[in-house]
C-alpha cells in the first residue's frame, strides 16, 4: 500500500522537530499509517500512535522519519481497561502494576535509546531525539527504514537470536546498567504483592483457559501463580536486559540489517523470556522440529556467551517463562483485544497451547 501525505504543512510539529537538525526546514508533512499494523506493517496502526513524516529542506533535500507518540496516561487507560469489569481488580492493578511493565514505559524507552551501549546500538533503529506535546505526550522521533518484513526462516530466526543475545551477554547479571538503563527491575516481593492481579486477570477467563490448555495443564499454571514469587527468588542469579516485547512486529529487516524497536517494556529478567515470548508471537513460521532447534540453539548460544546454567534449570526457566507469559501478557492482551483487535493477540491465544504442548516433550 502506498503511503499518502497530508498536503498540509504542520508547522507546529516543525517548529518541534527543528532543533534535531542542523539546517532549515521548510515544511513537514504527515502521513498515518493507516491499513497498515503499526511501523513496521504489523500491528493496527490506529492503536499503535506511529505515522510518519516527510520532512523538505530549504536546500531541496528531503527525509523520510517515523514519529511514535505515547501518552503518559497509558497505564491508567490500560488499567481501567483490563479492570472494566472488576473496581477490585481494578484497586489491585493500581496498587500493584509494576509488573505489568508499562509504569514510565515512555521514560524508559527514551532512555535507553540515549545510553544503551554503543555496541549494541547497530542492532536498533536510529533516535533522533524527543519533544513533549499536549496533553503530557511523548514523541519519539527515529530515522524510516522502508523494507520491515521478511518471512521467517530458521536461519532467519537463529540470527535474530544471535542479535537479541548480544543484550543478554552484554548486561547479564549487571543490575547497576539496568538501573541507570530505567529498566523496570522485578523483585520477589513484586510478583507476591501482584498475585491477586495476575489471578484476577488469569482466572477472569477460567472456562475459556480450560478449554484452551485442559484441566490439568490450567491447574499446573495457577501451580505457578502460588509459587510465582518463590521461583523469582530461586533464578534471581540468572538476569539480564530483556526487550520484553520480543516479536518481529517490533523489527525493521533493512537489507542485511535486523534492527530492534519499541523498548518502552525493557525489563531486567530471566534472559529466556525473550526467546519465549518470539516464539509465542511467530510460532506460526516454525515447526515442531524447529521449534525445538531453536530452544536448543538459545541455550548453547548462552552458554558460549559465558553464561552457566544447567539443562535442568533451562529447561524449567523455558516453561515458567511460558506459563508467565500465559498469565501476564496473554491475559491482558486478551482483554485488550476486545477493543483494540491487535491481529498479534489473536494468534498468540493459539500459539500458547501449542508451545505449551510442544515442551512437554522436552526433558
């Protein structure tokens, strides 16, 4: 589909703009991305804040940005949202919400943007800087990248995974980055204190989940849910930066570039949830065979990367971080969808149950 600009000059989002660049702008041209998912062509644009601009120089020159806005009120709206139904759960999200990930979600992506270390900056698309507007929006500004989708190869999905490692070598186990990052960094407590919420969201769809993942896969995953803070206690040790939202949707394939965006959920975590979470959003481009390869492939990459960790303790870290995934952000997704029909929230439902039966073969 081709990407119409308004003929309009925006000269209020110029004046904005103009302090990222060193010559004059004359005119600054909008264009949503409409038809389209999000910025990358694979998320419902009219939910994702993102268009596009086309900026015209006095010297003739022209550059082509992509503009992603967010309100600072996002995490309020999702909550009353998710609780639309419930004032208690409603009460508990509000208490309660850290780990959930979009507390400062706007903050935090800027900032990391701004310090994540330069090694590591080729793997993301190019910032170019952030300016606030009414009503207390943020907008990130960040160079176009045309081509941003690829159909998935294993080879394809091992390189991604060699590209995403590179975060979790690189700040593995360095609490302090994580911090200065803006990373939002889970303790214990926070998943005992969330308990009811991840109960409410989960158990609000108890038919549905039975139906889903059967009687006795539902009561493993409320199993997790009781023991959820203890567990984070147990692999405390094995912690990096995550992206958090590990997805090709949140990936510009720019010739031989992969390159990573949307960081605004970066968590300090287990490593193995991003792994977890791409499968459970492009579990469609694999098969079981493969899906198993690339579990195998995450791990010996890990562990040449300096990382130690057991098979025992790998493969347990697999599927907590899929049953944690089942509970958080497939239940709020679910919710949300209801609303916002985000084509990705559709197919992770089913995805869900397969991978979920496809590691119960592994040992």
């Amino acid at each position: 589909m081709k990407l119409g600009f308004s003929r309009k000059n925006d000269t209020v989002l110029l004046k904005k703009i103009q302090p990222f660049f060193d010559k004059q702008i004359s005119s600054v041209y909008r264009s949503t991305l409409g038809g389209l998912s999000s910025a990358n062509k694979a998320v419902g644009s009219k939910n994702s804040g993102v268009c596009k601009l086309e900026i015209h120089f006095s010297d003739g020159e022209k550059q082509k940005l992509a503009l992603k806005s967010k309100s600072q009120r996002t995490l309020v709206n999702g909550i009353m949202l998710l609780s639309k139904k419930s004032p208690k759960l409603r009460m508990d999200l509000l208490l309660n919400h850290k780990i959930f990930s979009y507390n400062d979600s706007h903050r935090r992506e800027i900032s990391i943007y701004k310090q994540i270390d330069k090694s590591l900056a080729k793997n993301m698309i190019c910032y170019k800087g952030s300016f606030i507007t009414f009503p207390k929006t943020y907008n990130l500004l960040f160079n176009y990248y045309n081509e941003s989708t690829k159909k998935l190869s294993l080879s394809l999905a091992k390189k991604i995974l060699d590209e995403i490692l590179e975060f979790h070598i690189f700040y593995y186990n360095d609490i302090d980055s994580a911090g200065k990052l803006g990373l939002n960094i889970y303790t214990p407590n926070d998943y005992k204190n969330a308990k009811k919420c991840i109960y409410g969201l989960y158990n609000s769809r108890h038919k549905e989940n039975i139906k889903l993942y059967g009687e006795k896969k539902d009561r493993e995953i409320s199993d997790y849910i009781d023991i959820i803070d203890k567990i984070m206690a147990k692999y405390s040790w094995h912690r990096s930066f995550t992206h958090n939202d590990f997805s090709t949707r949140n990936m510009f394939f720019d010739k031989d570039r992969i390159l990573f965006y949307d960081f605004e959920l970066s968590c300090y975590q287990n490593p193995e949830h991003d792994l977890v979470e791409f499968l459970m959003y492009d579990l469609g481009s694999f098969t079981d065979k493969e899906v198993k390869e690339l579990i195998e492939y995450y791990k010996r990459s890990l562990r040449q990367g300096g990382v130690k960790i057991s098979d025992e303790d790998y493969y347990k870290l697999i599927v907590y971080n899929a049953f944690e995934f089942v509970v958080n952000r497939l239940s709020m997704t679910k919710t949300i969808n209801e609303r916002a029909e985000l084509d990705f929230a559709k197919l992770s439902v089913p995805n869900s149950v397969r991978l979920l039966k496809i590691l119960e073969t592994i040992k």
